[in-house]
C-alpha cells in the first residue's frame, strides 16, 4: 500500500423526514484517503466514482426511515430519489452510510482512512468514522468488528440532550 495520502471535502444536499416532518438539509463531508493502487489512471477513475457517490447519487434526494409514515406517501406521490433507511437519518447514521457504500464504490483500489460528517440540521457537531473500527469485507455486506475496544462506542446511537436545571439565578 502507499504510503501517500490525501484529503478531499465535499458536500451535498437531501431533504431529511424526521418525525413526519420535511426538513432541509445540507452536508459537509471530509474525506481522508490513502490509494492502494500506484497507477494514477485508475486512481483517477476510482476517484471519479467517489466523486458521482456525493454529487449524483446522495445530492438532492429525500432520505427517510423506511418506518417514517410520510415516506409511503411521498414515494406514491412523488417522483424524488429515496435514501431508505433503516433508522431515522441522523447524522451519526449518516456518516456511517456514506463512509461504507464510498469504501464500496473504492472497491479497495483507495482506502477512506477517516470520514468527518457535519450538517445544517446537527448544530455544528462533526461526527467521525474511521478504519479500525471495522473491516470491511470485498462483497461490502460482512462487517466484523477489529478493535475490540471500540466496539461500544463505534455503534451507531440516538443523541436524546436533555437540558439540566442547574440552580442557575433560582433564590437560595
């Protein structure tokens, strides 16, 4: 493998159904590759497969949860692409959706080493996903965890913030 390695931001924009609800969403993606293949042509066609994952593919569609109930109304009634998945399209979800099938598409010809996530709608919080966590098999479907010891908190969750009265300005 080569020990070169680059860096390369993007973004794109989906309309997100939470809680039958239609928000706008715009993502802010850095990607943190490494190219195993030394021909530069290839490398140059591997990227240009990424490129059309985030520009042609997630860009402008509607990513929803296949439980959302405004999901079955908006696929009979529209003529929109659909992200389907399987839990609502939080970012942490998000990032982990884009940082496999772009490993897919790469096909291994050019490893994402880390993947940093952001959006309008995830109040500035940037979530990462990097290779350790998990290997990824060549028919994409298989995944076994690697490192053991981030096997907790390399899973997927709900952020639920609850706010806190912390006593602030209450007569004592």
């Amino acid at each position: 493998m080569s020990k070169k390695f680059f860096s390369w931001s993007t973004g794109f924009k989906s309309i997100i159904v939470v809680d039958n609800e239609l928000f706008n969403n715009d993502y802010t993606i850095k990607l943190h590759l490494t190219p195993v293949t030394t021909e530069l042509a290839e490398q140059g066609d591997y990227f240009e497969r990424l490129k059309m994952l985030f520009e042609n593919v997630f860009n402008n569609t509607v990513t929803v949860c296949k439980d959302e109930e405004l999901y079955a109304i908006l696929e009979k009634q529209t003529n929109n692409r659909f992200i389907q998945l399987p839990r609502p399209p939080y970012d942490q979800l998000m990032a982990a959706v884009c940082f496999t099938k772009a490993n897919a598409v790469l096909k291994g010809k050019i490893i994402i080493n880390e993947l940093e996530l952001s959006s309008y709608q995830g109040d500035g919080i940037t979530y990462r996903i990097y290779t350790g966590h998990y290997r990824w098999h060549n028919h994409g479907a298989d995944i076994e965890t690697v490192d053991k010891e981030h096997n907790d908190h390399a899973k997927i969750f709900e952020f639920n913030p609850k706010v806190l009265d912390g006593d602030k300005g209450k007569d004592k």
